[in-house]
C-alpha cells in the first residue's frame, strides 16, 4: 500500500482488519490493529480495537480480512459497513482466530 492511498483511507473513514465474530444476524465484529511508534519512548505500540460493521447479505466469515467504511449510524454501536471482503480464510475454528488476532 503507497503512502496515497493510506493517507486516502484515513481522510476517508476505511479500515481494514479481521473478522473475529460473526454470531448476530447482518452484522460482523472487526479487529483492527494500529502499530504505531511512540513518540517519546521509540517503541513500537501495537493498538487493537474492535468495530461492529453491517454485512447485508451475511457474507463474511470468521478469520476474513475484511475493508470497512464509516456510514451514519445504524444502531447504537453500528457506525461501519462492509464495504469489500479481501482476502477469505476457509474453515478456521474460534479459537485458533483468536489467538491469531491477539498476537
């Protein structure tokens, strides 16, 4: 990814992440990381945070690595939308995307 189109996805309200859970009905939980290095202490700082995107047609799966867009809200924690699906993962259990996304 140039530093463009990065800097397009920040001004623009998209990120992308995994697919931790899809268990309600339209609607998926995103785990985004962020590293970034510290401005004062030159350490690299990894941040996780978890976003609920609206997914229509119920098509991702746990362990896809999915692009989302912030939209108006849709209900009260709901604020993105599955905007593209990126790559998919066939057939992983719960636990083993976990501790893929916690490492």
């Amino acid at each position: 990814m140039s530093n463009n189109e990065s800097a397009k996805e920040k001004s623009t309200g998209i990120l992308t992440g995994v697919v931790v859970s899809n268990r309600a009905q339209k609607t998926v939980t995103v785990s985004v990381q962020r590293i970034f290095k510290h401005p004062m202490y030159h350490k690299t700082v990894r941040f996780k945070k978890k976003y609920l995107a609206h997914d229509e047609e119920n098509r991702c799966n746990m362990g896809d690595v999915v692009r989302i867009r912030q939209v108006r809200p849709i209900s009260r924690r709901k604020m993105w939308l599955l905007q593209e699906i990126v790559s998919s993962t066939p057939g992983h259990s719960p636990d083993e995307i976990e501790n893929e996304v916690s490492k």
